[in-house]
C-alpha cells in the first residue's frame, strides 16, 4: 500500500514514519534481487573499487543490514519480511572459510574493516533477534572473523571507531577484545576534536560530512548501545561527546537547502543522504537540542530530496555518476546512506515521528553564522532557499602543503544548488594564470581570521604562497584530498571574502608578482541546467538559478566558461569568470562580487576605499564594514 502524505503532521514534506519505511522495504528489495546464493554477498551493478568484486559484495551485504537492522529494531523486533533470516544465512556463509562466500577477513583487506563494524553494530541493535538464536557455530565463527581486527593498524580517520565498534561488541559477546585498542583509538578520536562541536577527519583541515556521519554518529551509539554502564567510557566524556554533537547540530541545520539538499561539499557524496545521521543519533539517544519535529523535517528533507524509483542507488547522485566516486568506491558504497535512515530504529509513538515538522532555520529567515573550526562563513536567503559556504579554512592539506587543489575541499564557495564541475576551469577560485594559461593552486593556505563584523556582516580571509602543479605523473588512488608533483612557486595571494545578505564581495591582493604571471583570473558559482544556459558578460543563468560576477576594482575583462558533460546535476554548466589583462599591480586590491541566488532584485553593490591595513566597504543604505587586510609579508 502506497503510504499518503499527511500535510498536518509533516507540512513541509508530507512523509510520515511510514513513507520512511516503504522507501527502506523498497531499497533492501531491490538490493536482495543481487543477493548471492548463500546470502553472504549482495552484488550490485556498477564498477567495481579497486578493492575488487569480492569486497564489493560484502560491502553490499553490510551495509543494507544496516537498514535492516533499523527497521526490525524500530518494530520491536517484528520482522514480517523475513529480513533477518536473509541475513544469518550470510553471516553463516560470509563467516565459514570452506564457503565459496567466504568473506575477506578485516586483518587482511582495509575494507573489510570498515564493514565489520556495520555487521557489529547491526548485531547488538538486534541482538535479542539474530545474534541469540544464531547457531554455536555461526557465532564462534563470527566472533573469529571479527576478531581479526584485534590489534590491527588502523588509519588516525574516522576509521577508529571501526575497530571500537567492533572490539566493543565482541566484549559483549564474550570474545576477545584488547582495552589498549580501545584506548589507543579514544586518543584519536581526542584529537580530532575542535571548536564548535566539529571533529575534522584526520590532522589536516579535512571537514566534510563525515564530521556528522562517522565521528558523531559512532561515539553516541558506543555509548547508547555497547557501553551503557559506562565501563569504558567516563561520564565526563559522554557528555562532552553529547554537547559536541547539539553544537555540531546548530551548524549542521544550516547546511541543508529548503530543497532539502545537504551541502555538495567533500568526498563519498555518492552516500546521499547519510548526511541526516547525526540529527537521527541525537534523536535517539536523546541528546539533541533540536526539537523533534525539526529533527524530522530536516532528515526528512533530505531523505526526499533523492528519488530512488527503482530501490537502487548507483554510484552518483540524483542519476548515476560514476565520475562522482572515490577509487574506494564500489556498487555497494552508496548503501551507506541507510545511516540517514537511522530514525526508523526509532518506535513509531516517538516524538520524532508524532511531532509537527518545524520549519528549516532558511525557511524562517535568512541565515548568517560563522563557523570557524572549518573557516565558513555561512549563508542563505529565505527568498532563494540556498544555503551557501564561504571557505577560508578547509583543503583537505595542511599550512604549506605543496599539492594540487582538491575541488571538493579548496574551492571559496560550496552549495546546496551547486557542485564543482570537472571542466577546464575551475569555479570558485582566485588564480593567477602563468603565461600559458595555467591556473595556480592555493591549498595549504593559512586561514587569517573568520568574524562577524557590526550590521550582520561576514568576513574571512586567507593566504598563501600559491603554485603551479604538474599533476600528470600522479596515478594514486582517489581519496577526495590533492595530487602531487612537479611545483612551481608563484606569487604570495590574499583573499578575503565579506558577506552581507547572502552576497559575497571577494578581495585579492598578490605580492612579489613577476614571471611567469599573466594575470589575474577569480572565478564564480557554477551553474547547471537542463539545456545551455544563458549568459552575459559575467553571468550565467539556468531555469532556477544565476550566477553573476561583478567587477568593483581592478578586474576588466569578463567571461563565461559554458561546457557539457562536467557535472552530475545535469547536462549544461555555465562558470562566469573576470580576470585582468595583463599582470596585476603588486599591493594592489581586486575586487568583485560574487552572487549565486535564483534570480530577484538585487541590493546595490557597495562603494570600496583602500587604506593602510584595510579595506572599507560602504553600501547605499549607509552600512559600513570596515574590514582588515592581512599584513603584507
């Protein structure tokens, strides 16, 4: 039966907790369509990661359990499609080393590592209805697969809380597990940690969704599901984790467009919308501050923004992208968006399900924050519906780091309406182009500050030496971050970006310019559609959205690159561009601003006037910001 959209309950989505469900029986039908014939694989189509088809298939098989866990534990253990029968078939078969099913051991394949912990969180969640009415021998036989991780070296990512997840379960289930592991992993974890609630993914400025959907999601779920007494985990820990979480929250339900998109920002986006994990966790163990039909209104959001007719989701996103994936990627790896579908672990008398939805923070008026752990600054217009990221903080490198840009960390601007295109000129940039038209990177730039300035005003800027990076010999595995080789130094580059209304004026300034510089090239929002779209001088407009750059200093010529085939949210992308025409003054400032928005009246730009160690930006209606430059080297 097709579940009916209830408009007094969910007045933005419609959706009920039952909608949430037939989309789950949807996607673990059609996945079960590829199950092998023991059960312990799950063989989607599509091309295989470098990992090979065999891991593909258990990462097919792990993650989907982790729908079904959710749904059989949301129904109090009911399970009327037989789901986890299905299940302990596999894990009979994955487990048995005679079985031509046989599963890659977590000591001998990184992935499997990474799927294990799927497989043992499922098993505690459910443990009252698979884990204890499985043979002897399957369970000694899961516990041995399991317990291969023990010891095992595991990457300083997210990648720790794997083995936490996994060592934590078999201590419940009487198997072996090491306390330094353990240990040694919370110290990771320790260090990740930074102002606001967020946790970058490693030591370098890596922040993307994985802050929400791995390193909020795991420590509230140890601590709810395998360390309730509290053993392993002091209670001083649970409640900073706790107040890390509704901190990261109150960003986090910025970053989602009215449209219900989560930002188009950092690598695995083919996981869609496990973006709504963290708002889920914090529902279920209780320790959001969002209210819970907010938390239902934006995972539902973003669950709904994805239409999957068919029950399977490819490796992209709206359609099928294979361009989009990491080289880890596999037919399976999207199926880690059942995380955003973590609620329906929740009973169906919660309020997060019984609630009236609440309106998105962009659907009540316009948004301004800053958040300074990944150096945004973020935006959003009620009239447009976009929620927008000013970056002057996030690479994926560190301070001095010698490689390429990674479009999906180093570009100035992300959003829910926009994705860096894979074309032949970069969006959202200040590059100097060399004498053949190379354009410079700037990853490893140092973050100069991120303020709010009197009058609801943004500011934030940044600097660096850039370079030109000879990328050609560099063939290793795509994990989202920056490609290596030959360099050559070019030109210190300040930019600093002012944000009013959801309008940014960018600021660039070069020093010790010469050889080999051109010229100076900034670059704007890129704009996808349906059919080419039109453009001006520096502008470029879809259906539904437009993109304009528009010169206030030093900038005179303009343009728009449009080309086919470079983005995932359709055939057409326009990037506008303007650029000087030969090499700039150095200590001199450019400026221009920088608009994405879906068309309306625009407010008049500002008037600029330079001074010694500052810029002052002065708008028609009298608002004045006064706005520091970084001191020259």
């Amino acid at each position: 039966m097709t579940a009916v959209e209830d408009r007094r309950l969910s007045p933005y989505t419609g959706w009920t907790r039952e909608h949430y469900a037939a989309l789950a029986d949807r996607l673990l039908a059609a996945a079960g369509r590829y199950r092998s014939p023991g059960g312990a694989r799950i063989d989607l189509p599509g091309p295989p990661s470098r990992n090979g088809r065999v891991s593909d298939g258990l990462e097919g098989f792990a993650r989907t359990f982790l729908l079904a866990g959710f749904r059989v534990a949301g129904e109090g253990g009911a399970d009327p499609g037989g789901l986890l029968e299905h299940y302990a078939r596999g894990l009979a078969a994955g487990t048995d080393p005679a079985s031509p099913e046989a599963w890659p051991r977590p000591g001998e394949l990184g992935q499997a590592k990474v799927e294990a912990a799927s497989i043992a969180l499922v098993l505690q969640l459910t443990r009252p209805w698979l884990w204890d009415r499985l043979d002897d021998a399957v369970r000694e036989r899961v516990v041995a697969w399991l317990a291969t991780v023990i010891g095992q070296p595991y990457p300083p990512i997210n990648w720790v809380w794997f083995r936490i997840v996994v060592e934590s379960f078999l201590r419940e289930a009487g198997g072996p597990w090491s306390a330094a592991d353990v240990e040694e992993d919370l110290a990771v974890h320790a260090s990740l940690r930074r102002p606001g609630g967020w946790l970058s993914d490693g030591d370098e400025r890596a922040y993307d969704h994985y802050t929400g959907w791995a390193l909020h999601l795991y420590p509230l779920l140890w601590t709810h599901l395998f360390d309730v007494t509290g053993t392993l985990c002091p209670g001083s820990l649970r409640l900073q984790w706790a107040a890390d979480l509704r901190a990261y929250l109150a960003d986090a339900v910025r970053l989602v467009g009215a449209d219900g998109s989560p930002l188009l920002q950092g690598r695995s986006l083919v996981y869609r919308f496990a973006a709504a994990a963290p708002f889920w966790v914090g529902a279920v163990t209780g320790t959001s501050s969002l209210a819970p039909g907010l938390t239902r209104r934006v995972a539902g959001g973003m669950v709904r923004h994805f239409d999957v007719p068919d029950g399977l989701l490819g490796l992209g996103w709206h359609h099928a992208w294979p361009a989009m994936r990491q080289a880890y990627s596999g037919p399976g790896s999207p199926y880690w968006a059942a995380k955003g579908l973590l609620g329906l672990a929740l009973p169906a008398h919660h309020p997060v399900w019984t609630d009236v939805e609440q309106p998105l923070p962009i659907e009540t008026g316009d948004v301004a924050r800053v958040v300074t752990a990944p150096g945004w600054l973020v935006s959003g217009r009620r009239r447009d519906g976009i929620a927008l990221v000013v970056n002057h903080g996030t690479d994926h490198a560190r301070p001095g780091d010698p490689r390429s840009d990674a479009p999906l960390y180093a570009r100035l601007g992300y959003s829910t309406a926009t994705v860096p295109p894979l074309g032949s000129v970069p969006d959202n940039t200040v590059s100097v182009l060399d004498t053949g038209g190379r354009a410079s990177h700037r990853a490893g730039f140092s973050t100069c500050y991120t303020t709010e300035l009197p009058g609801g005003i943004m500011a934030a800027a940044s600097r660096g030496r850039v370079r030109w990076v000879d990328t050609t010999g560099d063939d290793s595995p795509d994990h989202g971050s920056g490609r290596g080789g030959p360099v050559v130094p070019g030109p210190v580059l300040t930019v600093v970006s002012v944000v009013r209304r959801g309008v940014e004026v960018r600021l660039a300034r070069l020093e010790d310019v010469g050889d080999p510089v051109r010229s100076l090239r900034l670059t704007g929002w890129p704009v996808t559609g349906g059919t080419r779209p039109e453009t001006g001088a520096a502008s470029a407009r879809t259906a539904d959205l437009r993109s304009e750059l528009r010169p206030l200093r030093g900038f005179t010529r303009a343009g728009v690159v449009v080309e086919s085939g470079v983005s995932p949210l359709g055939p057409w992308t326009a990037v506008p561009f303007v650029a000087t025409e030969g090499p700039p003054e150095p200590g001199a400032v450019y400026a221009a601003v920088v608009v994405l928005d879906r068309g309306g009246p625009d407010d008049p730009d500002p008037s600029l006037v330079t001074a010694a160690g500052s810029v002052t930006l002065t708008w028609p209606d009298g608002v004045t910001a006064r706005v520091p430059l970084p001191p020259l080297s």
